[in-house]
C-alpha cells in the first residue's frame, strides 16, 4: 500500500550515481524533498521525465525543495545517465526494489513495468502531497504546483475561516434565523448569505488573526491557496459560489433563473444553478417545482395572462432531509414554513414571474419580469429531488453538477477527511448538531446555522462530533 498523506518520510540508505552511500535521514535538513520513482534509465518517457525535472530544478530551489530520482538502475547507469543529461539532482540505485516496496510504489501493466510516482515531504519529513501518473511532465507541473501552495500557506498560515453572516431582510422572511440559529437578526429576516462574493454583499472573516478581512482582499492575496489551482485559473478573484440559509415565513415569489450563456448576455455574469438542502419544515410545508402537467409555451402564457398561474404549478411537498437541484430556467418558489440551506453560484439575477399578490416591504408591489423570464423558462419535468443514501458515519454523495459537488456527512463520531485528491476549497454548512474541524495547527466549531470555508491548501481534517449533519461542498 503506498504512503498515505502524513506520513513520515522512511529512513532508507542507497548507493548514488557516484557509488557513495547516501542516507536520507543525513542528507535531508530541514528542507522540502521531492522523491520521484520512475521506470528505466534511458526510456522515452523516463528521459522527458528527468529532463523536465532538470529544467525545473531552479524551481524547486526557489521553494525550497530538493529533488532525488529512484528507480532500480544499477550506479554505474545512473553516473552514464545523469551525465549524459546533465542531471543536477541526486539519482538513487534501488536495485533489489525495497524502496520501492517501503514506499508502496505500484507496478503497471500487470506488474511487469515499474510505477511511476512522485512524493513531496515537507521540511517536517511529513508527507503533504504524492501523485501517480504516466505522463511524465504532469509530475513537475504538480510537485511545484503543491510546493508554492504549501510554501504560501507556510507563510500566511491559512485556518479554517469563519465569516461574519451577511442578513437580508424579506417581504416573506420570518425570525427563524435569529430564534433556531442565533443569528442578529429582525422579524423579517429570510436570508443569511453566509459566504458571498457578490458585489456590494462581499463577505468578511469572523475569526482568528484573518478577522475583518474580506473575501475579495483573501482572494487577492492567497489565490490559489486558498481556492485551488483549477478554480483559480477558471475563475480567477471571482469566489464562484454563494451559501446562504434561508427561512420562509410566507411563500416566495414563483421564479427562475437564467444559465451561464444568457446571464453573461444580458447581465455580464454567471448564471444561477443552485441546490437546497431542507432543515426544518412544518406540517403541510411544500415547495414549487416546475408544472403540474406537460406544459408549451402557449398555455404557460394562457395561463399567465389570467392570473391562474398558480393552477398549473406543481407544489411538492417536503420534509427536513429532502434535496433539490434547481436548474436555471425550473419554475420554482420555496413554500411557508421552510428553512433550508442553499448553495448556488454567484449570481444574484432572478426573473420573478408571480408574487402573490402582495407589495413588498417598502409597501410597493415588487416587479416581474414574465417578458425577460421567457427566455429562460424551461417547460420540461425537472427532476429536481436529490436521492441519496442515509449511511451515517461515511461520505454520501448528495449532488454532482458541473459547478459545484456536494457530500452529505451525517456522523455519529469522528471522521478523518482526505482532501488532497480535491484542488478546491471546503465549505461545510452544519445542518444539524455541532462539531469541532480540526487541521494542521488550528481548530474551529461549527454548529447548526453555520458555516466554515476550508482553504484548498489543507490536505486532511478531523471532523469531531458526537451528532452532526453537515454538507460538504467544493469545487469539482
């Protein structure tokens, strides 16, 4: 089995290129050490391995990081090698392969070709990152794209980051938010946008030596250690999601949003595909989801030129536990009664299509937008309701969407989570009991109605708790 993330590095001895013993714990001090297994000397793909490796070798220096080659040559082919490509690095002759083994380096193609794969230790000689691959460049490109990472978050000192809840106050919002979850909130508060990127609505660090900072300054300065290097490089400052708990009093208005390309369009911005996660829901509580029967856009319009708009929508009831996924361009409307937790992208564009009836909190009657909505509108059945395992104590996957993925952990006790496979922030939402998130150097409580953003450089938490639901969500 190979080395798992946090591992300490081996004490191992092997002879070098210039047939002198080198021995690991010696010769590693206190410095970041890259330890890449690879096939054969003088293969196609081992050559463009250590080439690149080579060519990158000031990289590495710059983070602090040495770099040393294994594979089961013998000295003498490894001093042909590393001279006849000038290799800059330190070539190691695992000839009986017990190395390879102490390391759990696997063979391919049924055991015939040594593995290939790459193994960072931090100054600690802990294990922070290792990556197996057959494309040879791809193992540069990642080891350094770990190590800045790392190097960044060393010297900034990411935490788990709490944000101070941004409250909004609604025609149908009720005093949920403030008498379930402690929020500072009003009579009509229906909103809590607990983490949010939008415009005007940017979110700030509750807590530790972060504490006032907003999201955009965080995002400015940590980039991709704090997002990932994926979603840096697809969204760049931009946070791309927007969490919020919501609580519905009264009905909201029948809705729907628009998708990435009519958004960009029409509003310069990102469409609004969203999720909702039920917490509490009293008796008869419903939500709306799409139409009642096959629908056209004839009828629709019939429909809503009458004011019977409300005949023909589907109202589905619903319980703490239920899921949804809304499309852009699903009618859809949250129900009296219902509190839930939300997670969407950053977006903030609505085309409200029927408001009850009823003027706004300013005593005027709020705008539709039936004309711009028509674009939109999908008359198709939705599908919208999320079936998942109810499997406590594991990592249930809940919804996997193009823009955001989301696990539900419904725990008993604690669980050790293994991040380094995602290349993007954490959001835990509590929906459900209270837990304590522990990382490296730091710890954070979370309880029901609230959130907590895990930065992308974090490799492994332990989540403590005796009862706790909470959904977890990044970036696929």
């Amino acid at each position: 089995m190979s080395l798992e993330i946090g591992a300490i590095l081996p004490k191992f001895s092997l002879k070098n290129q210039d047939g002198n013993l080198f021995s690991i714990n010696k010769s590693i001090n206190k410095q970041a050490v890259v330890i890449f297994f690879y096939p054969k000397n003088f293969t196609p793909r081992c050559i463009a391995e250590v080439c690149s490796f080579r060519d990158s070798f000031e990289d590495f220096l710059s983070v602090g990081a040495t770099v040393i080659g294994i594979s089961a040559d013998s000295e003498a082919s490894h001093r042909r090698f590393g001279k006849h490509y000038s290799l800059p690095f330190t070539l190691l002759a695992d000839t009986d392969r017990k190395i390879r083994k102490l390391f759990g380096v696997e063979s391919t193609l049924m055991g015939i070709l040594p593995g290939r794969e790459t193994f960072v230790f931090n100054a600690n000689c802990k294990l922070t990152y290792k990556f197996k691959s057959s494309n040879a460049q791809l193992h540069i490109d990642k080891a350094l794209e770990h190590l800045r990472r790392d190097q960044l978050t060393e010297t900034h000192k990411l935490y788990p980051l709490k944000f101070y809840p941004i409250l909004k106050e609604k025609v149908w919002g009720g005093e949920k938010l403030s008498n379930l979850y402690k929020k500072d909130a009003g009579k009509n508060t229906g909103e809590s946008w607990e983490l949010s990127g939008v415009s005007e609505n940017v979110s700030k660090v509750a807590n530790g030596s972060l504490k006032e900072t907003s999201l955009t300054a965080l995002m400015e300065k940590y980039k991709e250690a704090l997002v990932g290097e994926k979603v840096y490089k697809t969204f760049g400052n931009k946070f791309p999601l927007l969490f919020k708990f919501i609580d519905a009093d009264q009905d909201l208005s029948v809705q729907l949003h628009p998708d990435d390309t009519l958004a960009k369009e029409r509003h310069n911005s990102f469409g609004k595909t969203e999720m909702w996660y039920i917490m509490q829901a009293e008796k008869e509580a419903h939500i709306i989801l799409g139409f009642n029967k096959k629908m056209d856009k004839a009828t629709y319009l019939e429909n809503l030129s009458e004011n019977k708009l409300t005949n023909i929508l589907h109202s589905e009831p619903v319980s703490a536990g239920d899921s949804f996924f809304i499309a852009p361009g699903t009618v859809h409307a949250i129900g009296a009664g219902v509190v839930l937790a939300e997670i969407q992208q950053t977006s903030d564009i609505t085309y409200r299509i029927y408001d009850w009836d009823r003027p706004g909190i300013d005593g005027k009657m709020r705008e539709l937008h039936t004309e711009a909505a028509m674009a939109a509108i999908n008359f198709e059945e939705p599908n919208a309701k999320l079936i998942y395992s109810s499997t406590q104590n594991e990592v249930v996957e809940l919804c996997k969407s193009p823009f955001f993925d989301t696990n539900n952990l419904n725990l008993t006790k604690d669980l050790m989570r293994d991040l380094s496979y995602i290349d993007s922030f954490v959001v835990y939402m509590c929906v459900e009991g209270e837990a304590v998130v522990e990382t490296e150097g730091a710890s954070e409580a979370i309880k029901t109605g609230e959130t907590l953003l895990i930065p992308a450089s974090t490799s492994k938490l332990l989540i403590k708790t005796r009862t706790a639901t909470i959904l977890e969500v990044y970036i696929p």
